[in-house]
C-alpha cells in the first residue's frame, strides 16, 4: 500500500511531521491501525535498524527515526489500546545501564529498536541497581536487558542475576546483556539467557526468549 | 605558562599527552570505577595528586587534573549536579601544587551526556552554559589549558567558543573515531577529515583524536594522517591500549607497553605533535611512550 510505504520512507528520513500527516491520513482512508502500524512504523524502523547496522544510517539520523516514531506511536497508541482491550500485549521489557555505569547510547539504541518492533520498553536509566532491576522485573517484565560499557561494571551484571534468582523471578524473567565489553563467553559464564552484540540483533534475541517463555508478544 | 605551550608547540616540540587519571587511579591506588570519579579525587585527594604526580614523572607534559566527569548532566546521574564547581575547582588546584614548572596544569571538559537538538533535545544554551560552569572553576584553579572531549563535534565547538569567551588559554580540541565499513567516523558519523576541519574552524589550537575505537596499530597512523590533511594545527593522538578483557576477574588491556611505544613513531612521523595513551594506560606505557618522543625532540 503506498500511503504505508510512505510512511515508512518518511519515518526513515526522520520526518515526523510527515509521518504524523501521513498516519493520520492512513486512519482517515480506513486502513486498519495495525496495517498502519506493521506496514508503516515498524516496516520503517526496521529498515532503519538494518542500514544502521551496515553503516548506511548514523546515530543522529536514527534518533531522528525514533522521534518520528513517536510521532506516529501518538496517533496510534489510543487507537491500538481500544482496538485491542481485552487483549494484552504481554511482553515487556526492562532496560537499564547497571550500577555504576552512566554508559546510555547503546541501551537507549536498544531501546529504539524494540519500541521501533513494537514492544513495550521500560528504560529504567543509568546506574541502575540491583534492587531496581528486581522491582522492575517483578512488575511485569519478562525481559530484562543489562547494558555496561565498562569492563569492572560489567562484573556487577553477576550481582543482577543473584538477585533476580533470590527474588524467584528465574525461569519468569529472560536476562538479556549487552555493552560493548560484553561477549557471549560472559555472558554464558554469569547465566545469562540472551547477548545480543548490536543494537541491530537485540530485536531477533527478544523474540527468542519471549518464545522461550511461551509469551504471546503480537496483539 | 600559556603562551610557552603553544610556542614550544609550533616550535616543532613533541610532547607526551596527559595520563589517563581515571583509570590509573584503578590500577595504582585501587579505585572501582563504580561511583563519580569527581567525588572520588575530592575524598582521595593525598591518592589522587599521587597518580598525578606519578603520571609527570613517567613523562607526560600535561596533567589530567581529572575533571572530565563534573559537567551538570553527568553529575546529575549521581545526584551531585550542585557539585559542578567545587569537584573541578578542588581537582584542578590539587593537579596544580603537583605540576612541574615545565608541565602544564590541563582541565578536561568530557561526554556531556546529552545530544543536541534536533536529535537529541539539548538546546545551544543548555550546552554552552554547562561548559562555561565547568571552565570557571578551571581557570579559578590555576588551570594552563583546557581540554574538550565529545562524540558530538559540533558540541565541542561550543565548548572551545565557551572557553575562548572567557580566556585567552590554549584549548585542544578532541574528536572520538571509530573505524567502520565507511571509514574512520564519530559516534555522529562524521569523517575524520570533516570532523577535523570543524574543529580548526571552531577556533582549537590543537586537534586530538583520543580513545573510541581506534587501535594503536594500524588505525592510529590512518587516524593521523587524515587529520593532518584536514587542518594546520598541531595534533594529538592518544589511543586506547585495546580494549579490556576481564580475565579471571582482572582487567587486562590487550596492546602492552612495548607494542604501543613501538607505534609512536610512526604517529609522529603522520604528523602528530603530542602522543599519549587513554583508558587503560598504564605509567608503564606512558614511560615507554615518553622515551620514544624524547629520543624524537634529541
């Protein structure tokens, strides 16, 4: 449909106002909010993630795309929650750069990417401790991402999975790590479930682990 | 002090970059990088005018008064956003009770942590304004140079025309590089050459190319060489020594100190005036990174 692959274009070059126009004129023509959605936003996104990741597309032009995603997300988020009440979208997942880190590019890029595919993300920030990983995860989430750049903060993404296994959540909760120092070594040796290298793969991970824990992560 | 820097400089001097203070500090007196290295250096004062004295003594000819983590939007992450004058003012007067008369006392303007609009929603103002709070306790404190480092070229030029509007001291400008399928790049994905040129244009005095992701093998030299041809103003390089490993709950940095002091002369010999090392330098490779650019200046 071409007003969809319109909006895509528009949401690659970062128009927002563009996107917001052509969203609107979408609903307005009858088609279905989550053709608008698939077809248009995320189909935009996607293609954004796959030209950052080789290189096309920088990080100003991705925050860009995001910012005209949210645009669109505006239009169609109160559209979505009606069309869909009574159904849950069940996946949710946590982000958070942990404690003693304020390393936020790289999670927040994540971020990006699973809100560009339609997931729900809560980013808890920077410097995130155990404690609020924990509370996170326990109010929902069945992911949890851990993000660090340096190699001695890292270590403390071991305390976070002790944590979450005190606190029960083990087997409810997929943990996902990633950060430039990160490695799937590492991440096999501290029991993590998922590493994701790039911003670009994190999508894919998520999918898989949401699989794992048979959750049900389309509308 | 000011005018000798850059005059020594355009004499055809090479000179040793500053030590990385903040991961020395790691190495040699056992600071976890966790918590603000800022509040750090101000409840470990004997500890830290140590490193700084220890970083002179292995040859730098800058000292890294460790300042680069007091901007108000990094503090901010901490709680400690009020901060702003007090850790950098205190940072920057303990470097200099311990600078030699021939060094020179440098404060680091760092990561701002913010992007500006219309990526990101920091506004001109915002970014200006949070340099000229950082460069006030710098100059309050004795600083000789001010140093700025970001992923955004664009707010290092801010930073430079902060400091140009509140002093007449030398400034270096530092640009970050990653090398990619499309060459050597900012965070931003400006080219080197461009990203360079910005900088010159903004009014540095010395243009650096620190950290990021460029190997002291190899990249480095290409890093230089293209800076070279994009401006007229001495360069600095200062790369990491590789990326760190945790191997057996160790932090182990790849390039040792003699694999990187054997790359120096070809840095200089691209047309850098100022080497050094960044995260994860040791004193050992500083003092083998100085002996080469003494043995170039002889």
């Amino acid at each position: 449909m071409e007003i969809l692959e319109a909006i895509a274009e528009n949401l690659r070059f970062g128009e927002a106002s563009k996107v917001e126009e052509l969203v609107q004129a979408a609903l307005d023509d009858g088609v279905d909010v989550d053709d608008v959605l698939q077809g248009g936003l995320i189909s935009g996104m996607t293609t954004v993630g796959i030209l950052f990741r080789d290189e096309e597309m920088f990080l100003p032009e991705v925050m860009l795309s995001a910012k005209a995603m949210d645009a669109g997300m505006a239009i169609l988020e109160p559209l979505l929650l009606l069309k869909h009440s009574g159904k849950k979208k069940e996946a949710k997942i946590v982000l958070g750069t942990v404690v003693g880190d304020v390393h936020s590019i790289g999670k927040n890029l994540v971020g990006i990417m699973l809100k560009g595919a339609g997931f729900e993300v809560e980013d808890l920030g920077v410097n995130v401790s155990p404690e609020k990983f924990v509370e996170a995860a326990a109010g929902g989430a069945q992911i949890v991402g851990m993000s660090a750049l340096l190699t001695t903060t890292m270590r403390s993404m071991k305390t976070n999975i002790e944590a979450l296994d005190s606190a029960g959540l083990r087997g409810k909760v997929k943990i996902l790590v990633g950060g430039a120092v990160l490695t799937q070594k590492y991440a096999d040796e501290i029991g993590a479930d998922g590493y994701a290298p790039d911003a670009g793969s994190v999508v894919d991970k998520v999918k898989e682990l949401l699989e794992q824990l048979n959750v049900n992560y389309l509308y | 002090m000011q005018s000798s820097f850059l005059e020594r400089l355009n004499d055809g001097e090479l000179m040793v970059a500053d030590g990385p203070v903040h991961t020395i500090v790691e190495q040699e007196k056992g600071r976890a990088l966790e918590g603000h290295l800022g509040e750090w250096i101000f409840d470990n004062q004997d500890d830290f005018q140590a490193v700084v004295k220890a970083t002179y003594a292995a040859g730098c000819d800058l000292g890294h008064a460790g300042t680069q983590g007091n901007g108000r939007y990094r503090l901010a992450d901490y709680g400690l956003e009020d901060k702003v004058y007090e850790f950098t003012f205190t940072a920057t007067q303990l470097t200099k009770e311990v600078t030699p008369e021939n060094c020179y006392v440098m404060g680091t303007i760092g990561i701002s942590g913010r992007f500006l609009e219309p990526a990101g929603d920091m506004t001109f103002d915002e970014a200006y304004d949070s340099f000229k709070e950082q460069i006030i306790p710098m100059i309050d404190g004795g600083v000789d140079v001010i140093r700025i480092v970001e992923n955004d070229t664009e707010q290092v030029v801010i930073a430079i025309k902060a400091a140009n509007d509140l002093c007449d001291l030398p400034v270096i400008g530092q640009n970050v590089f990653y090398p990619g399928k499309r060459g050597i790049r900012t965070l931003m994905g400006v080219e080197a050459k461009a990203a360079t040129a910005r900088l010159e244009e903004g009014g540095a005095d010395v243009i650096g190319a620190v950290c990021g992701d460029i190997s002291p093998m190899g990249d480095a030299i290409a890093t230089v060489k293209e800076m070279r041809q994009a401006c007229d103003k001495p360069l600095l390089i200062k790369p990491n020594p590789g990326m760190a490993e945790l191997i057996d709950d160790q932090m182990v940095w790849p390039v040792t100190p003699e694999e990187m002091a054997k790359e120096v002369l070809g840095w200089i010999d691209a047309g850098a005036s100022i080497a050094g090392g960044c995260c994860g330098a040791s004193l050992e490779h500083l003092k083998l990174i100085s002996a080469v650019v003494r043995s170039k200046n002889n």
